[in-house]
C-alpha cells in the first residue's frame, strides 16, 4: 500500500476551544483511512468505536454514514456529542462486534457493508482509567471486564484468580500472555489467596514482581505478560476476534474492505491465517513432489497487500503504545461464504 499524501482528517479549521472535544489520534490512523478508501454515500461498520477516533477521521473524509459498536457501556456518554456533530450519520449500538451482521441486517436482511475496521484489544481510554483495572501502572479493582455490567459482563479477572486452580491458571498466563514463568506465578496466587484474596491490580503486580524478582523485563513491567493473559480470557478476546471476522465476511458487499490493526503477535497470527486462507493463499507443495490440487471453495478476499503493515518511527516515536500495532487488510470478492 502506498503511503501517498492523505490530508489529516478533520484538520478543517478546528478552534482551539474545539480541539479538546475531538477523539484523540489512534494508531495508524493515515494507513487505515487509505486501506479503507472511504467514499460518499457508503456504509461504514467501525466495530470497535472507543473514544471515536476512527469514526470521526471516517465521516471528515466522506459524505458515508458510519455504524459503531462497542461493548462497553461507558463509550456511550463519551459518544453523545459526536452523535450529535454529526447530524445523523453515526450510530452507536452497545454490542461486541461480532454482532455487526445481526445489527447490519436489523431492518434489512440484504443489507451489506462497504467497509469493516477492527482496532483490537485495550483502549488507551480504558488502560487510563484505573478503576477498570486494567492496568498495573496505577491502583484499582482486579476487573478487567469490556462490560462490568448487562448481558455481556462476565467473570472478572478476581474471579478467576482467587478461584481456578493453579495448572488452569498457569495454562491460562502461559497460552494468552505467552509467560514464560507461568506455572511459578500460578503457585503463588494460590499461595497468597489463601491468606487474603486478590482484589487490587497492585496486589496481583506487587505478587509478579516478588516472584520474578525484578519490576521490569526487557524493558516492560513485570507484570505485563500475566494482566494481558487475563485480559483476553476474561473478554474471550480471540473468540470474539474470530467471530467478528467471520461476521464480516458475511456482510461485506463485493469490493468492499476488511481492516484489522491488532497489538499482539496472538491477534495478528489469527488475523494472518484468516486472510491467507480467505485469500485462497495455502502453504505451497515441496518442489520435489506433486503440484497440489486446489480443491477449496473460491476465494472470499483478495490481498493487495500480503504483509502486515506498521506504525511509522515518526509515530511510535509520538506514541509508544504504537509500537506493536500490525495492520493486515483485504477486500471482498463475490464469492459465496461457504
């Protein structure tokens, strides 16, 4: 994908007094605008709204209407204004978005979309806010639910560290967090729990870094491995991941996009394999044996782009956290979903 000029959006003029009220920046946004190809009179699915910084730089660069979902309950306040900036043109449903075909198709079961974006995983709002608990930089409850309350509210991550037993647990920190120490750290939450349960994100920080004897490792806090594995469980973040890649290809029209940013290497393997096998890109024979026989269904997307793109040094510079962000995107063919 060519990085051609792309006027920033919503740089119209914007007051000093305005620019407060607007979303901040989010990651790559100038390589997801242009895989996105926004266009008038389109319609747009952003399946995970946030604080709306994709939405806005969508709507500033088209004539589009542009559907947002979000599973947390807290983005709807943040929302309101924009909603009504916007004069119609934005919706926001409170859902994951791996119900984007059911809310798409509410009203209209042929209508499609034109273009999906998924930013997936933890917002810089929620990491920000430490009575989410999603963080070990600041003190706060061990939740880490998407939905702390309604349908979609789950088990918290105190929940699941003050009740699993230790080779669960450890399979858990091990598989989604790719812990390296993860059968020592399970032993002594169960240890500790048995004194005083886990209830405060520092306790479960403070417990990591007394057992790997160090708060960093290559750089990152101790503890980071083990809150992100707990993270994804506690919000099934990769079966969500991949049902809302699957609802996506249902409902996308023909020539219409699918772009994905992820922030871990968990994220983008199953993003990878989804678009290589949607692509009709299956791993190549040996040379020395028989030409394989291509006998799958047609292919569902079309790649431009076979290689995941990332962030710039300009901008991992101005934002750390974009450091790891990958971006893989694909545009649909007519082919059935089979």
């Amino acid at each position: 994908m060519s990085r051609k000029s792309i006027k920033p959006p919503g740089a119209d003029a914007l007051s000093e007094a305005d620019a407060p009220k607007r979303p901040h920046r989010p990651v790559m946004l100038t390589e997801v605008l242009l895989a996105l190809a926004p266009h008038d009179g389109q319609l747009i699915v952003d399946g995970t709204f946030g604080a709306g910084g994709y939405s806005c730089a969508i709507l500033d660069a088209a004539a589009c209407h542009v559907l947002a979902l979000d599973r947390d309950p807290t983005v709807a306040a943040a929302a309101a204004p924009l909603l009504t900036s916007y004069e119609g043109r934005l919706r926001l449903v409170g859902t994951p978005f791996s119900d984007m075909d059911a809310v798409v198709r509410a009203s209209d079961p042929a209508c499609s979309a034109d273009a999906v974006v998924l930013d997936i995983g933890v917002s810089s709002m929620q990491i920000d806010q430490p009575e989410r608990g999603f963080s070990f930089q600041s003190d706060g409850p061990l939740d880490m639910r998407m939905s702390q309350s309604g349908l979609h509210a789950g088990l918290s991550a105190a929940d699941i560290v003050n009740t699993l037993d230790a080779d669960p647990l450890a399979d858990i920190l091990f598989q989604f967090g790719e812990e390296r120490r993860s059968r020592q750290i399970a032993r002594a939450i169960v240890m500790d729990r048995a004194k005083t349960p886990f209830t405060r994100t520092k306790q479960l920080a403070d417990l990591i870094c007394r057992v790997l004897k160090t708060p960093k490792i290559d750089g990152r806090h101790a503890a980071t491995r083990t809150f992100q594995a707990l993270r994804i469980y506690v919000n099934d973040e990769l079966g969500e991941l991949r049902r809302g890649l699957d609802a996506a290809e249902r409902i996308l029209k023909p020539g219409g996009r699918l772009v994905v940013v992820t922030f871990h290497s968990l994220e983008d393997r199953i993003v990878k394999d989804f678009f290589r096998t949607r692509s009709g890109r299956t791993p190549q024979g040996s040379r020395h044996g028989p030409a394989p026989v291509d006998t799958g269904p047609p292919p569902t997307f079309e790649l431009e782009v076979a290689r995941a793109i990332a962030p710039t040094a300009a901008e991992c510079a101005l934002n750390p956290r974009a450091r790891s962000a990958r971006l893989r995107w694909g545009i649909r063919t007519s082919a059935a979903v089979t």
